[in-house]
C-alpha cells in the first residue's frame, strides 16, 4: 500500500515524464480539494500553471502564478512528500527572476524536473507509468468543472440546432 495519493503520483509523472502542466494542475487541484485546500498541493500545482502561462508566452501570468507558489511553499522544509521541495523551489525562484529583471520575449523557455527523493515513491511512479498514458496532444482547456460543463451544453445545443437546420434543408431539396 502507498503512502502516497495516486492523484500526486499522476502529477510528477505529468510534470516530469509528459511535461503535461494542464494536466498536472487537472489531477493536482482534485487533490487539493479532497484535502481541504491544503496550502502545499496548491503551491505545488501553481508552479505547474505557472510553468504552463510561461511556456505559452503569458509571461506576466507565468510570474504572478511562480511568485504566489514560493509563497505558499517558503516554510515547508527541503524534503516533504518523498520530493526535493527546496532544490524545486530554488528553480522556480530562479525563473521569477529572469521573469523580472530581464525582457522576456527574450528569454529561452526551460521545463523544471521535480527531484524525486523517495525510492519508494520512483517505484510507485514507475508502476504507474505503465498505465498513465500522455495525453497527445496535450489539453489546452479543462474538461471538468463548471466552465467546461457550459462550453459543451453551448456546444450540444448547438449541434442540435444545426442538426435541425440540415434535416431541414435535406428535406426541401
């Protein structure tokens, strides 16, 4: 039995094998609900927005979102979860900074790597590996939630009004 939430595991293979930040954040903020909005999953899936707002050029978004995760993180210790928090946020630490004092069109995006300290948590991630498979192509908006429920009513009433605009339309020729 692991010590450790399936859901976490999903989010460091997300973060480090698949390089997924949407996705990281989908099964993180699941976590973090279920745990009563515990400060540290959600410092941990706001490096993953933030990664994910940098990556895709929003980089005042990126920043806003790296800097409110060291917040959240700065009194947990180095290593908490079977992970290398401090080396983690000293990179993310690293990235706000660039993101400050320098231009960033001009800088050159870079994936962070959660160092993972437990043998036992690698074990279960390499296990879970097997059967998590990527998403490919990767999401670029949710799929649950309440936004997400109004899109696809939107979008079925829609295709149904389109539907019968085509029936229509077969029918009269």
């Amino acid at each position: 039995m692991s010590s450790y939430e399936p859901l976490y595991i999903d989010y460091l293979i997300y973060f480090n094998r698949d390089r997924d930040y949407f996705e990281c954040h989908e099964v993180l903020e699941e976590l973090w609900l279920e745990r009563d909005r515990d400060p540290l999953y959600k410092g941990l899936l706001q490096i993953a927005v933030g990664l994910y707002h940098y990556r895709n050029r929003n980089f005042r978004g990126g920043r806003m979102m790296l800097q409110s995760s060291l917040e959240l993180l700065e009194s947990y210790p180095d290593i908490i979860l079977g992970i290398r928090l401090g080396e983690l946020k000293a990179d993310v630490h690293s990235i706000v900074n660039e993101l400050q004092d320098h231009d960033p069109e001009k800088l050159a995006y870079h994936d962070l790597s959660i160092l993972i300290e437990d043998k036992a948590l690698v074990e279960h991630m390499q296990k879970r590996s097997l059967e998590l498979k990527p998403n490919v192509p990767q999401r670029r908006s949710p799929t649950r939630g309440r936004i997400y429920e109004e899109k696809m009513k939107a979008l079925q009433q829609t295709g149904l009004h389109e539907n019968d605009e085509n029936a229509n339309h077969q029918a009269n020729n």
